[in-house]
C-alpha cells in the first residue's frame, strides 16, 4: 500500500512538471522598468512615455517597478490600472507600504490572463521600508505554465537588499514551473545581492556592460530579466531601451526568452 502511494505522488509530480513544459518553441518578450511612481525628471507624469515604450516593443509581460496608487483630490490615480485599460493587458499590483493618501508597490501586466497571483513580503531590517514579490501564473500555450515575477529590492541598505535576493532566490529555485523574473535589484553584477542568482538563474543580459540607470557609467546595471533554469530555454536577445532619459532615471530593459 506504501509503495503504491509513492507510485502515485510520484505520477502526480511527473505529470505536473509534463504540463509545464512547451510542446513546442514559445516565444515570451518581457520588458521591466523602474517607473519612478509615475513622475518624470520634472515631476510631471510619465505614464504617456510609458505607453509609448510598451506599445512600441509590443511585449507579452511588463514589470514595473516603483508604481503608485494614489487618491489625489478624491479621484484615484492607479497607474497600473491606467496602463492596463490603455494596452489591454491583465494587470496584478503588489503594494508594498502606504503613503500618503494611497499605496506603492510593483506591478505586473500580461497579454494572457492569470491563473493565480501571489505577493511574498520580503525580509527587511528595522526601520527598512516594506518591499514585496509580486508573481503571476500564465499560461502562454496549451499545457505550458510558468511564474512571472516582479520586485524592487532596498536601494539603501546592502545589507537588506542582499537578504532579500537569497530569499527570492529560495523561495524560487525549486519551482516546478518555469520562472521568469524581473527585478530592480539595486546591486551590479558583482556586488553580493547579485551572488544569490549565479547558480541556478540565467542573466538575460548575458555580461552587458550597458548602464540601465540614466546616470550610470558602463558596468552600472541595475535592473535584471532573469530565467530559472530548470527547463529547456534560450534568451533569444536582450536590449536596454536608452532613447528617452527623461522619463525616469532608469532605463527600460527588454528580453526574448525562447522556451521548449
């Protein structure tokens, strides 16, 4: 009777890692950027350059980082949601901590629809601000499942920025499912935050020197598009988007990822 239900979870686990994986080659583009809570370089809104980025690259998922949802005169300004009716994407928000008259957060837009949503509170020091991990289920393709996952670590303690990262990085790395995830992570690639991914996670950016911060020098890259790699896949390309300084102070970063 033991053996027999071990039999059985094992079934249970081989089919549901089988329903994850592609029949064939999928295609996901995905774009991530630190959106600055909506303001530009002035304190105007960005959210029309926004528009402009996302529409032009024509990706599958969006990550931003730094959004707010904000009662302004009693009207509420949800960015996330203005740019969802706008693209006609799905949207997911993961507000971190309130401020004053609304919340901030990451959020997470998506050509397919979710399947389910998760937000993870991050571990932070005393007196750190909240931060969160935002992940959705999509399922681009007939019998193929993967997590799409969002997060802005702390930018002012290394300390709790690279905590955070290990604990991303645990509580993703055994995903039976595919995971894409993008971040602001706040750390260069040789900075110990950036430690936590060597192992089991592929850089879509694959080395780039290229600054995804407007005042960055080569080597000062702080955003990231990562893939797990516990299933068959190739990031196809990888471009910083440098054409507007003005919109935040980071760059958006686009990825090809290919899947089979």
């Amino acid at each position: 009777m033991k053996r027999f239900f071990t039999l059985l979870v094992l079934l249970a686990v081989v089919v549901t890692i089988a329903a994850s994986q592609p029949g064939k080659v999928v295609e996901v583009k995905v774009l991530s950027f630190n959106i600055r809570h909506g303001e530009n370089r002035w304190g105007k809104s960005n959210l029309r350059a926004i528009l402009k980025v996302i529409q032009e690259q024509k990706p599958h998922l969006v990550a931003l980082q730094a959004v707010d949802s904000l009662d302004s005169d009693g009207e509420v300004r949800f960015q996330l949601r203005q740019l969802a009716i706008q693209t006609g994407m799905y949207y997911a928000y993961g507000a971190s901590d309130s401020t004053t008259g609304g919340s901030q957060g990451v959020g997470i837009l998506s050509k397919w629809p979710f399947e389910k949503t998760q937000k993870l509170q991050l571990p932070t020091s005393p007196g750190s601000d909240p931060r969160v991990l935002l992940c959705g289920l999509v399922m681009p393709a007939r019998g193929f499942t993967f997590r799409f996952c969002n997060a802005r670590l702390e930018y002012a303690s290394v300390f709790d920025r690279a905590l955070q990262a290990a604990y991303i990085n645990r509580m993703l790395d055994e995903s039976i499912q595919p995971v894409l995830l993008a971040m602001d992570m706040g750390a260069r690639p040789n900075e110990q935050p950036y430690f936590s991914f060597r192992k089991k996670w592929m850089d879509a950016a694959r080395g780039s020197l290229l600054p995804t911060w407007t005042e960055g020098v080569p080597g000062d890259r702080l955003d990231y598009i990562m893939v797990l790699k516990n299933t068959r896949v190739n990031v196809k390309n990888y471009k910083v988007l440098r054409q507007d300084r003005d919109a935040s102070d980071h760059f958006p970063i686009v990825a090809t990822v290919e899947f089979w």
